[in-house]
C-alpha cells in the first residue's frame, strides 16, 4: 500500500506555526499582520474559497479585511480598491480572487497590486524573482506542493520529476522551485505525446492538468511519489458532488506516497497563504526576505 500523504496534518502544523509566529511578532512590537482579500461578483465556488481564507485568518490571529465588490464593478473602480489596500499600512497582503469578470483585465489588476504585499505570487516581478532564484512571494498551491513533497522526500537532487500543467499559478511555478531544488524537471501537458511513456520514468509525478484521473496505474513506477494537485467537482449518481483528482487514486498502490484529494494539497494551500501574509507582514517591519524565509 502507498503512504498517505496527509494534507490536512501537515496543514494544521504550518498554521500552528503561523500562529506562533503572530504572537512573535506583535509581542516583539511588530505590526499584527493583515491581509486583505477582494471578491468581484458572486461566483459561488469563489464565495467559499473567501470564506475559508478569511476563516483562516481568524484562526491563526491575522486581521482579515474583505472587500466584497458587484460584478458591474469597473475596472477602474477596482483598480481604485487596489491603490486604497497598497497604501493601507495596515495591509500587508492582498488577494484578489480570480477569475474576476470578463470586463475587467486580470493581468492589469493583479500587476497593480504591490510586489511585497501579492500574497498570492501572481505579480511578474515575484514570477521573475521565483525564475532567478532571489527569493519572493512564492505562490500558495506550489509552495504546499513543496512542503508535501519534503515530508515523504526531503532530499530532491538529480531526481526525475514530471509535471502535468504548464500554468502560470501551478506548473510552471512548482517546475521552478523543482529546478531550484536541482531535480532534473521535465514539464509536460495535456498535448504532449506519449505522456504515459514518460511518466512511466518519474521518481515524481506532479499532476496539475485539471483533467479527472489522467493518470492511471499503468503510467506510475513502483515507488514513485504522487502529488495530485487536480480537483474536479463531479456529480455523483445519489446527487452528492464528488471531488476528483488527477491520479486515479485507487490505483495508485505500488507508489511510495501519495496525496488525497481531498485531503492533500487542498488544505495547504490556505495554510500558505497565511504563511505568506505574515513573511509580508516580517518584511514590512523591516525583516530581510531571508530572515523571514525562516518560518
Ligand atoms: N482562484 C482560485 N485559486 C486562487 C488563488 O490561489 N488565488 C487567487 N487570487 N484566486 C484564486
């Protein structure tokens, strides 16, 4: 049977030490972190990941500021909100939660939010800082995909690691912080020929194409790590949603380890984005980038 990799767990530590770390910082007399999270519209899937951020918050002392806005929203008057929260002091990360509404330019709003306070490391100069190795916002999903792989294999080198995705917010970020870490990288997508064939070869998968169970049995080697970043929402027969990942799951026995859905990379995500709020918050303070990389 493979190992579990436990998601939740692992999650539940790193909020425990964010918690720890707030305490630190205002007993210190250092700002109490704040993040600031905007909803455009009402796309429902969006309203629960909000909720659960800002739940999140609470749950490890950070101040939460909810901008919720209506889908006729401007981009202008966003872009307005965004200028407000940048030169808030007591803002120390912002999100924005896409996808925002056709109307409105994504790209322009996310690269008006500032470096140092994009929690979500969407901004390019945080994808250039990831690319050149100088440290940065990292972004959530990929860090806790880094996380959940140091926990089964902390030591990376010269390993094979495919990754399925080419995203700007998983694949292409998790390949960098790969690289960084001197595994040997190919990255791969839904395209690409004779994907079973090369994965077949992997010590690491990384799956993140968003396709339900594209990885089967056959396309492991056995003791390979699987991480399953994909969730599709499915409608089961009894008309409960069922939530799907990229991996089939119960073919998965001969891996080493393997990560849940739900269950594995899901709750870390979160666990990171407060993670990275308080890293912005220690900058702020005036903490180099490395002394608050030490969380
Ligand atoms: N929408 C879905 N996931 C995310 C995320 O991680 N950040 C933001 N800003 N929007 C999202």
């Amino acid at each position: 049977m493979a190992e579990l990799i436990d998601g939740k767990a692992l999650a539940r530590t790193l909020d425990e030490r964010t918690r720890a770390d707030v305490a630190a910082l205002v007993a210190a007399g250092g700002p109490r972190p704040g993040l600031a999270v905007v909803l455009v519209g009402d796309d429902p899937a969006s309203q629960v990941y909000v909720r659960r951020k800002i739940k999140g918050c609470e749950a490890v002392g950070i101040t939460s500021f909810e901008r919720r806005l209506p889908a006729t929203t401007t981009e202008g008057e966003l872009m307005a909100v965004i200028a407000g929260l940048n030169a808030d002091p007591q803002v120390h990360g912002i999100l924005c939660q896409v996808p925002l509404p056709p109307h409105i330019d994504q790209g322009a709003v996310l690269d008006a939010i500032l470096p140092d306070k994009d929690v979500d490391g969407f901004h390019p100069v945080n994808v250039g800082r990831l690319s050149t190795g100088t440290g940065g916002i990292v972004p959530c999903t990929p860090l806790g995909v880094m996380m959940l792989l140091d926990s089964v294999l902390p030591d990376l080198k010269g390993l094979d690691v495919v990754v399925i995705g080419k995203s700007n917010i998983v694949g292409k970020p998790i390949a960098m912080l790969l690289l960084e870490r001197e595994a040997t990288v190919t990255v791969t997508h839904i395209h690409t020929k004779d994907l079973p064939q090369i994965t077949r070869k992997a010590d690491i998968i990384v799956a993140a194409a968003g396709s339900p169970e594209l990885v089967r049995g056959d396309w492991v080697k056995p003791g390979a790590v699987i991480i399953d970043v994909g969730i599709t929402r499915i409608a089961g027969e009894n008309g409960k949603d069922r939530l799907v990942g990229d991996v089939a799951f119960a073919e998965m026995d001969h891996a080493r380890a393997v990560t849940p859905v739900p269950g594995g990379v899901g709750p870390m995500t979160i666990a990171c984005l407060l993670s990275n709020t308080v890293k912005a918050a220690r900058v702020s303070a005036g903490e180099t980038v490395a002394e608050a990389e030490t969380l």
